[in-house]
DNA sequence: CCTACTTCTTGATCTGGATCAAGGGCGTGT
DNA sequence: ACACGCCCTTGATCCAGATCAAGAAGTAGG
C-alpha cells in the first residue's frame, strides 16, 4: 500500500499513528481487461487509486455508450457519483486494459473523515480536483467544434491515443468513429 | 446572517462559540439587474449564499455565451471553478434579477476550515452537491436530444420558464432560441 | 496457422438543429 | 406617454456531423 501512503502524502500530511488508522482500510483489486469495475443501477461502495491500468467511464442511453472519462496512472478511479451519493450507479466503469486498482469502502472513509481531520481535508481536496476536471471538460464541450476538441485532445493528453481504442476517444470527444478518422487523416 | 446559520445547519453542528468565529466572516453584498457577481479573467474571492434574486452562470467563447447554470433560493452561487482553483475564472457569474448574496472570503473560507473541523466537513458535503450537480448534467447534455432535454427541463424546473429569459433558457439547454421557441410551440 | 470478430478507413447520403431574415409585441427608461 | 431596443416567433435555407454502407487491416482465440 506503499502507493495509498505516497498519493494521500500529496495532498495531506498524517502522523504515524494516523497512517496505521488508514492504510490497513485500503484493498488491492485486479480487474481483467474488459471487466467491470462499477456497474450501473448498484451502490458503489468503493472509492480506488489506480495502481495499473486504463478505465473508462461511462453512461449507457438507448442502447449506446456516452464516454465522460478516462482514469489512469495513480488518480482516481469507481463511480464517484454514485459513491458519494450512496445511491444507484448512473455510470459505468469498466477496465480497458488489465487493471490494479487500490480501493476503500465507504463505511472505512467516512469513518476515518470523523476521526481524522486532515483525511476529511483531503476528501475535500480530492472533491476540488474532480469538480474542476468536470468544470474543464464542460467547457471543452460546450464551447468547441469536434474538429477543436479532436486538436486539444491530441495536443494534451496524447498518451490516450496510445493506450485507449479510437472509438472509446471519439465517444469521449462526442462524436462517432467516423469522424474521429476524418479528423485523423485530415488534422494529422 | 440568519440565512447563513440556516443553511449551514443543513450539513453540520457547530457549537456557539464556533458560530461566534463563523458568522462575522460573512457579508451581504447586492447586485443590480444585470450586473456581474463574477468576471472571467479574474480571481474569484468570495463563494456566496444566494439570499434573493436569480443568477446565471456562463462561459464566452468567440463572442457568443454559453449557459452553465442558474442559481437562485438559498443555494451557492459564483464562480466556484474560480474559487476553488485561486486561479483566473473562466466562468462569468451574472445576476439576472436584483440579488442579495452573502459571500465568505477565501481566505476566510481556509482559516476556518483550520480551526473548525465542522466547517471542513461542510466544504466537503458542499463539493460533493455541486458535483453530482455537474454529473446529473452531463449526462443529460450528452445523451438526449433537444426535444428531450426541453421536456426534462419543463418537468423538472418549470419555475425556471417564469424567472429566467427564454433566450438564456434556451442557452443552458444548449439549442439556439429559434429551436426552444419552436419546440414551445410544438411540445406545449 | 487459420478463422472470426472487432476496429479503422473511406465514400455517399441524410438530417437535427443552426443560421439568416423579417415582423410583431412587450418592457423599460426618459 | 412614447420610443427605442430587446425578446420572441415563424419561415427559408444551410451545414457539421451522423448514419448507412462496404472494404481492409488488425488481433485474439482455438
């Protein structure tokens, strides 16, 4: 759990007897590729770190699947929404590649924000980070054209292009496969 | 600053003596029809209570804006993106209606996060209703069409239709005001 | 190594909603 | 009270991107 201790230490900092109240809360899970992390219509009880691996999120309407994000490489990764709500999963996320995820269950988190001040410092802080990711994706999508959503795309993330299909990025970026490839063999 | 124990109290318990340290960091602060609460551009120094009036949250891009939000009845409002990162906004916070809002300072916000662990723990609940908020609208931005996003809205915030302009409606629901009159006519 | 499935590409066509345009009505400030 | 400006409506046209279609190229499992 040497990656639970490293990634909570950027945000927070907790005495020795504070980490042997939090580490022990932490669970290593391997996820094969294709599997499902969350599901949608179940509470996820889980909230993870992600150890190794690609997952995607998303929601599934008429039949189709809508993309909203990607987790990988030491962020975080489940159904936030449906874990901080304790409520039905709207989302889905599923592991695109062979996945080690670090997680901890509700019931553990919200008895370690009552104990420890600092933990609850960093739900919070964890809290801005997400909101401001969404903040930033809402404005990308509102406001560009796919054509500059595609050029962002490839200009700030363009490890996704290696790790994770077209069709899953293009569903990310709102529009079809076929679109994506146009864009692709115009843009470069 | 009644309002502002009310709906803390929605979230958490403080004790007196902590109300003593809480309440005086609030001011009240009124915006005419029309005015800005918050400018893109600039760093957002207040997150505030709404005590009266509506206001509208948006982004600009290329000269035309595009509507994120409402605020209104004893809800939050600013430019939380703003205020949360310390960082230049990127949303414009406008009042639609006369407002009276009750606004904490950042800085303010921070010492009693510090001194308070109660007050922790209510940016933290705060955080997470704005962002299942974002969620609930992501989803419905993504996967329905004009027609059912104009229901959705009508059944679900039909105070909305009386308070706000058919034009900034229409902008949140992200359909030119051309398309949201048409529907008006059709779906009723 | 082969077979079957999925992904990616490229072309042709279609369409939801945008844009352009113009008239009428309502609010608001003077 | 009046006039000016915004808001709303309705019609005509346009277009970015979706959908439909059909190969080609990977790639995973037997």
């Amino acid at each position: 759990m040497e990656l639970v201790r490293r990634t909570i230490e950027r945000y927070v900092h907790l005495a020795d007897e504070e980490w042997a109240l939090v580490l022990p809360c932490w669970e290593r899970f391997n996820f094969e590729r294709g599997s499902l992390v969350s599901t949608s219509g179940e509470v996820e009880d889980r909230f993870y770190i992600v150890e190794e691996g690609v997952q995607r999120l998303f929601v599934e309407h008429d039949g189709s699947e809508h993309c909203l994000g990607f987790s990988y490489g030491h962020s975080w990764s489940g159904d936030y929404d449906s874990f901080v709500r304790q409520a039905p999963g709207r989302f889905v996320v599923q592991a695109l590649t062979p996945s080690v995820l670090l997680g901890i269950r509700h019931l553990d988190l919200m008895r370690l924000y009552g104990t420890i001040p600092a933990m609850e410092r960093w739900g919070r802080l964890i809290l801005e980070e997400l909101l401001v990711g969404r903040a930033t994706r809402e404005i990308e999508q509102i406001a560009l054209t796919a054509e500059e959503r595609y050029k962002r795309l490839v200009d700030r993330s363009p490890h996704l292009l290696q790790q994770v299909s077209q069709k899953d990025i293009a569903s990310y970026l709102r529009m079809t496969p076929e679109t994506f490839s146009r864009l692709r063999a115009k843009v470069g």
